[in-house]
C-alpha cells in the first residue's frame, strides 16, 4: 500500500501496537487503495524490490511451450482419429470445402470433430483436476517459503509431459498414452501453480497502485505473446514439416527455462520461515486460500473479493474454451480453416489485442479504476463471442476479432483489484484461489463446453460462443455492482481499523 509519511510507523512501534491494540486511521483516497483487513498480521507493506526482476522472460517461454503445444496435440489427434475412419484430413487438406455438400461426408467430419471434442474433454480433466489441489497448496506454503518452488515444478511437469508426446508421436502409440503426460503435468501444479508464482512475484516487487495495475498487464501481455508466438510457430511448422521437430524445439526451451529459473532467478519474497510445517500446519496453508470468500473482515472485503473471481470463472475460462472449441469450429464447415489460417489468425488476433490492451490501461489506469477497465473488455468480449457464434463465413470471424479487441483485458484488472484487498503476506493465498478457480474453470467449462460443441454440430455448431457471451454479461452487472461500491467506498472520509499482531 502506498503510505505518506505520517502513516509510517516503525518497528519497535509496530511491536508497541501489536501488543496496547492500539487503533490505526486509515485514510481511503480512492478506489486503487488497497481496502484490507488483515487480522493477526502487520499492515505494513514492505518496499518493493529495487532490481530488475526477470518476470517476463520466464511467463514468455512458459506460456509459449504450453500453447504450442496445445494445436500440436489438437491437430495430431484430429489426423489420427481421421486416419481411424480412413476420412480425409482436414487439417493436411483444403477438400473440405468441395465436401461440405456431401451428407456422407458430412457425417464422417461430424464424427472426428465428436470424437476428437471428447479426448479434448479427456485431456483438460487429466491436467487440470490434479493440478488444483496442488496450486492451493503451493500458492499458500510460496507466502512462507518463497515463489521460486511454484515456478519450478510446473517446468518440470511440462518437461516430462513434453518428454511423452514426443514418445507418442515417435513410437506411434495408441492416443491414450497422451493422458500420461497431462496427468504428470497435473500433479506438477500445472499453469494454475505457475499463474499463482508469477503474479505473486509481480505483487512482491511492485507497489500497490497504478504501477502494480501495468506491471501485471505487462505480465499478462507478455505471457499472451508468449501464447500467439507457440502458436503461429506450431501451425506453420507442423504444416511445413511434421509433429516432431516442434516438440524437440519446446523439450530445449522448457528445459532452459527450468535451469534459468533455478541458477538465475531471484526470489522476491521477503522474510521467509526456516522452520518445518507439521501436517496441522499444512491443513492451515489449504484453509487460507478459502478464508477469503467465507471469512469477512470489517471493510466487507469479502464479497469484493467473491465478485473479483467470479470474473475469473468467466473470463478466462473465454480463453481456455477458444483455444480448444474454435480450433474444432474453424476446422470445420462453412470455414474449413488449415492449421496455419489457423495459428495465424489466434496469433495476430492476441498481438494486436494485446497492444491495444497495453495502450489502454495506460493511458486510462490514471485517470479510471481497474475495474472500468474490465467492464470496457468484457463488452468487448461480449460483441466477439456474439459475432463469432453467429458467423457463416471467414469474414465475420476477421470481423469478431475486431470487435474483441480489448477482450483479454479483465483478467489482468481484476488481479490488481484481489493484489490490493490482501496483505503482502496473503498474496500467495490469494493468487493460489485465483488460480484455482481459473482451473476450475477451464476443467468444468471446457468439459462442458465441447459437451455442447458436440451436441450442437448438427444445428448450431456456434451455440456455446453465444452461450459463453450470456456469462460475460452477467460479468458486466457483477462488475458495475463492484465499481459502485468502491467508489462509494472511497468517497467515505475514514475507517478505523484495528491492528493485532500475535
């Protein structure tokens, strides 16, 4: 939190406070101060971390291994359920156009886009279930121990699950063997535990306000590009040559990653604990991340903070469904997409949003909160799914993306609105729930999603995007609820709150 100088109190006062109870007045300026309430706990925030801490080299080639190899996948289980039925291949063909009008035809594309949809579904449940027990956790015990453990475990886990596709796709095994590296990837804590150590790291070196707001949407921008650059890379080279060289090139990169980040990357967290936690203590760390949402403390954080994720649920799980679903829908009649229109098309649209984005927020962060921000994209988001699920032609999903231009940015607001609501000593917690909820997300939505992506193939293959633009609305109304009573908040003089230290 940002403090003047009369709000600095110092450490033997600290002391002096926890033990006489003494009161503290606090001051709300305006909707970006931090309202929290951390009982048990000092409320002084440690100056951030002065050096230059490589955050964004290591979102940037995790998220590039992680997207790159999602079409990989994609598209070598969608050739070899084609090759099963002895259909053409959608994705080394452009006949798909020339068959749309053959009802046998039609059938058969139906059946490898059902068939593929499911191991789809089976593939999100192997890495992301496992995985969420594992980022509550770790998101928790990286407030004690520090951030570096939640970065290295995911690496390893995408390490190993790479390592198994590249047997898959070597030994030519049956497409069952790839539910062994997405488990590995789950019980490794999978990107929900990276997700919890990189922003946790951005909330350990920044302070609270509009520089942490840019900071985490650098971050998050940087981890999009990271997404585009897998993309566009795996779409042109598995059309120019085949599955395996790809998968070589991201076992390298994730490799490297995993040394930079044990022998080079700092850690930001301060004032980490020696001692070894009992299994009670253990239990403890898991119970922190749900306090948030069923403990309230006295400036009523807690429905602030229950709204805050429920975007979460929404927004990103808008983007995990979009890199799954509309690699099938593009595929597919009327469009007929080839990998590369495809790749092409998610990289420049997640480019060019991201500029937009960046420009965005910091032109307007001065002068508007986060949260307004986050209503402008999932308006944006809004037009882009209606759009798109109503599309009979290329042009109109081109058109959608212009329309959803600014739609990835609610994630990156949000995180700021949570990283202000916690102490420092909570922001792994807290990130860890967020996580948590984005998994969640990604495993019941994206299940359920290409459910009705299945089931819809035959009538209205865009109804789920329809669908997903009924969640962002509510999103909206959720977030315009939370907008007013922050600033209603901050339009208050005062707030007494008092402070206890065990």
């Amino acid at each position: 939190m940002s403090v003047h100088k009369e709000d600095v109190v110092g450490k033997h006062d600290v002391q002096n406070l926890a033990r006489e109870s003494a009161e503290v007045e606090i001051t709300k300026k305006d909707e970006r101060t931090p309202l929290i309430h951390n009982e048990g706990k000092s409320r002084l925030w440690p100056p951030p971390v002065r050096r230059y801490v490589p955050v964004e080299p290591v979102a940037f080639a995790y998220y590039c291994c992680i997207i790159m190899s999602m079409p990989l996948i994609e598209f070598y289980m969608y050739d070899k359920i084609a090759e099963s039925y002895g259909g053409v291949n959608h994705t080394t063909s452009h006949q798909c156009g020339q068959r749309a009008d053959n009802s046998s035809e039609a059938k058969l594309e139906n059946k490898i886009q059902s068939k593929a949809a499911l191991y789809n579904i089976l593939l999100v449940t192997a890495s992301s279930f496992p995985g969420i027990i594992q980022t509550i956790f770790l998101g928790s015990l990286s407030d004690r121990y520090g951030r570096k453990l939640s970065i290295i475990l995911p690496l390893c886990g995408l390490l190993s699950a790479l390592t198994v596709y590249l047997f898959v796709f070597e030994l030519h095994l049956p497409l069952g063997y790839l539910f062994i590296g997405n488990t590995i990837e789950g019980f490794s804590g999978s990107f929900g535990t990276m997700l919890t150590a990189i922003f946790g790291c951005a909330a350990d070196i920044t302070p609270v306000g509009p520089k942490r707001g840019f900071r985490i949407t650098v971050i998050q921008a940087v981890m999009s590009f990271g997404s585009a650059s897998g993309s566009l890379v795996a779409g042109i080279w598995t059309q120019m040559v085949n599955f395996k060289q790809p998968l070589y090139f991201l076992i390298a990169l994730s490799g490297a990653t995993l040394l930079f980040t044990i022998f080079i990357f700092p850690e930001t967290r301060r004032n980490l604990h020696k001692e070894r936690l009992t299994v009670k203590d253990h239990l403890k760390l898991l119970k922190i991340s749900f306090q948030f949402y069923t403990k309230d403390t006295p400036d009523k954080r807690r429905w602030k903070l229950i709204v805050s994720l429920m975007t979460f649920f929404t927004s990103f799980s808008v983007v995990l469904i979009n890199t799954t679903v509309l690699t099938l829908y593009l595929l597919a009649t009327p469009f007929c997409w080839s990998k590369i229109q495809i790749t092409s098309y998610s990289a420049a649209r997640t480019i060019i949003n991201w500029i937009c984005i960046l420009g965005l927020t910091h032109f307007l962060l001065g002068r508007f909160s986060e949260v307004t921000i986050a209503i402008i994209g999932c308006v944006s988001n809004i037009l882009f799914l209606g759009i798109l699920g109503c599309a009979e032609s290329s042009i109109f999903v081109i058109v959608a993306a212009a329309f959803g231009i600014f739609s990835d940015a609610p994630p990156a607001m949000m995180r700021s609105v949570m990283s202000k609501l916690v102490s420092p000593d909570e922001q792994g917690a807290m990130f860890s729930s967020v996580s948590t909820m984005e998994m969640v997300a990604s495993s019941l939505l994206g299940i359920v999603a290409n459910l009705i992506y299945k089931a819809s193939l035959s009538f209205f293959p865009g109804l789920i995007f329809v669908i997903l633009s009924g969640f962002i609305f509510m999103t909206v109304l959720m977030l315009g609820a939370l907008s007013y009573s922050l600033k209603k908040s901050s339009s208050q003089p005062s707030q007494t709150i008092t402070v206890t230290k065990d």
